[in-house]
C-alpha cells in the first residue's frame, strides 16, 4: 500500500543536459479500435484502427 502513495509524485530535478526526451507515447484499445499517439521533436503523429476482430 505504501507504493501507491508515490503515484502522485514525481522528480522535479531535471535530466543531465547531455540526455534528452526522443519520444513519447501512448497506445490505447478500447470498443474495437486502436488509438496510437507519438511525439517525438520533429513533431506529433497519430493514428486509430480497427482492432481484433472489429473490422
């Protein structure tokens, strides 16, 4: 139990200047589609398709 305490927290001290974010993102199902969403500095890209069987 006292794991989910940290959940709220986060580190403020921010990463080396020598390390920096390539990308981040976040695949999503949910009611037969799948919601895919990347950024990466270039810019931002997603996409949503048809799921298992749901087509």
């Amino acid at each position: 139990m006292a794991d989910l305490a940290r959940v709220g927290s986060h580190d403020t001290t921010p990463p080396p200047a020598d390390r920096r974010l390539i990308a981040v993102g976040i695949i999503r199902r949910r009611d037969g589609r799948t919601t895919t969403v990347r950024a990466t500095p270039a810019g931002v890209t997603g996409s949503i398709t048809p799921t298992g069987g749901a087509r």
